[in-house]
C-alpha cells in the first residue's frame, strides 16, 4: 500500500523541526531562551521545534546564532527548501494564473524518458486536447479563484506535450474507465478528446491502458499520479502537489503502477472501451 502522498514532506519538515531543537538542546538552552535572543514571542520557538510553523531562512539563521551554531545554518537552510518543494500548495504556484506552471515543468518532461502516469479522474495532460484543456483549466480557474490566463495557460500545456510526438521519450498511460465517461466540457470536446486518444495510441511512444469498470480489483483507485524515470512521483491533490523522492515511497508507486498495468486492457480491448464511451455521447 503506498504511503500517504504527504509523508515525505511531513517527514522532511519534521526532520528540521527535530534538528532545530538538537542545536538548541547542545547550546544548553531553553526554548524560551532561544526566543529571548531572537526576539520572539516565545510561543514562535515551541511551533518551530514541533514543526507547527515552517521556519523562514531568516528564522533558522536567528536560531542558529542565538544558540552559536551559525556554521549550521546553510545546510539547515538548504534541508527546510527541500522539504517545502515536496508539498507545494496550488495556491502559491497559482497566485498569478496557470501559464507559468505548466511552463515549469518543461525542463522535466523533456530530461525525463520514461513518463508512467496513472490518472483516476481525468485525461492524462500530456494526452489533452486544446478544447478538453480549456474547459478543465476553466473550472480549476474558477474553483481556485485565480487569475484568469487559460488561454495562455492551454496553449502552454500543448506546447509542453511535444515530447509525446518528438525526442527519446516512452510514455506509459493509464486511466480509469470513469475517466472516459466524465464529461469535461460539452459533448463535441468529449467526443474530440476521445477521438484525439483512439489515435495516440498508434504512437510508437505511447502505451495507454484502460482499467475497465468490470476488472477484479487487486489494486484500488488511488490518487492520479506520476512517475519520472524512477526518480521523482508526482501526486495530485485537491489542495497541493506533493514531490516525492524518497527512494522507498517512489518504489511503492512504482508497484502500484504496476498493480494497476496489470488490470488495464490495451490495443483492441481500450480501443472498445473509448469508443463506447464516444457512442454514449449520443
């Protein structure tokens, strides 16, 4: 069973929390004398050592100095960073619309090689179409409550999505059968996103697997996810995106994939499955 997609995060932070507090136990300090020296309120050094408030860089170089391990400091620093880009709030990396944070991730998707995503509610980004596209960024958009720069947002997402069709990349699809009855949008963009999927898969880069409504589970639906290589799995919250690079935790959704590859039908057997849901469109 994976863990839970916070866990390397949370784990991350707690490890700075719990560092904080061994320099301020080797300094022979109280917590309360810590925030004397630093200038706080001493209830800011309680929520720092039990990993209540993430620590700015400012407060972990106060902290280093009010207990004379500023030498410490940087590594620390560097330690918090990384445990903020494993959990990344949507609403810090939407604050200024959509466009920007489909174009970060363009240097990822074009190092990576092999691309394994497992979508449970929608279709997989790099396989979207520009009407499917728009009308899904419109209702994060809208949820959210974020800047409105879908169009540049869509276009952006499609530009991105040219490792599918150029370079030495293999991707790797699966999705839910619900996620082919969802509708997103009217009938004429479900009927097109559909049809875009019947003809990706005679991309020699693609292999997309349906898991159809009728498979015996040994694998539950889960959240939508992503594996890079088999460096980095990228999970889809409602609130946040959580980076996971512990090796371990990448491994058990490595398995997991696997688990659910082998509930998915391929070939003739998806190629049945999309069409049928392009014919319940009516």
């Amino acid at each position: 069973m994976p863990t839970p997609p916070s866990s390397s995060a949370q784990a991350a932070r707690k490890a700075v929390a719990d560092r904080l507090r061994e320099i301020r136990r080797d300094a022979g300090l109280t917590a309360k004398e810590v925030a004397r020296r630093a200038g706080w309120y001493p209830s800011k050094a309680s929520r720092l050592e039990n990993a209540v408030t993430p620590p700015s860089d400012a407060d972990i170089h106060a902290w280093c100095a009010a207990c004379g391990a500023d030498d410490v400091a940087v590594d620390l620093i560097a330690a918090s960073r990384s445990a903020d880009n494993m959990y990344v709030e949507w609403r810090r990396v939407q604050r200024t619309g959509l466009r920007r944070l489909q174009e970060s991730y363009v240097p990822l998707f074009e190092r990576t090689r092999v691309f394994r995503i497992y979508c449970s509610n929608v279709i997989p980004g790099v396989l979207q179409t520009h009407a499917y596209a728009t009308a899904l960024m419109s209702a994060i958009t809208d949820f959210h409550g974020t800047p409105n720069d879908v169009a540049e947002a869509v276009d952006a997402r499609l530009a991105r999505s040219h490792v599918v069709r150029e370079g030495n990349h293999r991707f790797a699809l699966l999705v839910e059968e619900s996620v082919l009855r969802h509708r997103v949008g009217d009938a004429e963009t479900m009927a097109g996103q559909l049809g875009y999927l019947l003809s990706v898969m005679a991309y020699p880069s693609v292999s997309l697997g349906v898991i159809p409504f009728s498979a015996s589970r040994r694998m539950w639906m889960i959240e939508t996810f992503s594996v890079y290589d088999e460096d980095m799995a990228q999970v889809e919250l409602l609130t946040a995106q959580v980076n996971v690079t512990a090796p371990t935790e990448v491994a058990q959704y490595l398995k997991a994939f696997g688990e659910l590859a082998d509930l998915a039908v391929y070939g003739a057997k998806a190629r049945v499955l999309i069409t049928s849901a392009v014919d319940a469109l009516g």
